[in-house]
C-alpha cells in the first residue's frame, strides 16, 4: 500500500507497508494524494472501505484492476478517514489519514501602485500559496464607464512576475502608457493561481 502526493507538492511517496512504516498506523498527506493498495496472493474477497472522519460516512473502493491473485485498489484522498482492508469482513490491516488541505494563493498588494521614472506602472505585491503559485496576473476595468458603453479596446494585460522561491514579495514593472486606457481612473485586481487551479 503506498501513496502518492501530487507532484507539484515536492513531496515523496509514502511507502505504508514497508518495514520503516509497519508500525504506523497514522498518515499526514496533501489532499488529492492518490493512494493504491495492491493485495496479492489473496482470495479474491478482500474489500476496502473508507469511512470519512467528518461525516462517519463509509464507502466501499470497488478495485480498479483484477487479475488471478492480484487485485489493485485506487482512491484519491480529499478528507481525513479510516482505510480498511477486509477479507469476508474480517479486518487484516487499517490506516489513518489526516489530509492537508491546498488552500488557495493569497495575492496583495504591498505598496501602494506608483509610477516609476519612465512613467511605468510599478506594482509591489506578495503572494502566498502551500505550494508555490504557478502564474499571477493583473484584471483592469475601467472604474467609471460611459453608462451603457461599451469600451472601444481590451483592457491591458500584464502579467506578474513570481517570487522567487523561499520568499513571497515580489515587483513587476510595465509600461502601459502607449494603451488607449492610460491616464484613466481604473480597478485594479491581482490574481493568482497555484498548480491545483485554484485562483
């Protein structure tokens, strides 16, 4: 039986059957780890269920791939629970998983927006995130629009650069000044997206 975190965690996989790991009867993953128990040799009744530590709600793994004496069992793990491996409902061996959950990133400004010397817009920010966000961006709109009018051009794009690893301030700088909207009252909001897609 092992499991498997996401990869953009950096985490290792958590081997549960091996002889550093007999003895544990408690895991902490990262939610969305994939778990797989491989039950050789068997009889060909052994089920699993996973009862949800939160709703008491039990649910039975179906296994994903049989073959003659082997079956394999797959799950992702998304809440805390109580794995259990039967064979005719007899109990042979249980896991309990605390699962960690992925937040989504917190992005924000730092320092008020300013103009640079070259007349760019210079945005300090931090951004925050388990596991690192993976892109971040800025969203304009114009903050007080002709009623009923449609604007003539996109708003600009700029994308922000990232931290850089170990730490969570960060500075882009971009020259909008040549965009129809420049010298316009504009809403200004950051956006950041980490490897679950969360924003």
């Amino acid at each position: 039986a092992w499991v498997t975190p996401p990869s953009y965690t950096g985490r290792a996989p958590v081997y549960l059957t091996s002889e550093a790991n007999r003895r544990e009867d408690v895991f902490t993953v990262p939610a969305g780890s994939q778990l797989a128990v491989r039950v050789t040799g068997g009889s060909g009744t052994e089920a699993i269920d996973y009862m949800d530590a939160h709703t008491g709600e039990v649910s039975r793994l179906e296994p994903g791939t049989t073959q003659p004496a082997s079956s394999q069992f797959d799950m992702a793990l998304s809440a805390d629970g109580l794995l259990t491996l039967h064979e005719n409902e007899a109990e042979i061996r249980s896991w309990r998983f605390l699962v960690t959950p992925d937040d989504p990133p917190v992005i924000r400004l730092a320092e008020e927006p300013r103009r640079a010397r070259n007349g760019a817009l210079e945005l300090t920010y931090e951004i925050e995130d388990d596991y690192g966000a993976v892109s971040a961006e800025t969203e304009f709109e114009l903050a007080e629009p002709a009623e009923g009018a449609h604007p003539l051009y996109e708003a600009p794009e700029m994308a922000l650069s990232l931290p850089r690893r170990d730490a969570t301030a960060a500075r882009t700088v971009r020259d909008l000044t040549e965009h129809p909207w420049a010298g316009a009252p504009v809403d200004l909001t950051l956006i950041a997206r980490d490897a679950a897609e969360q924003e």
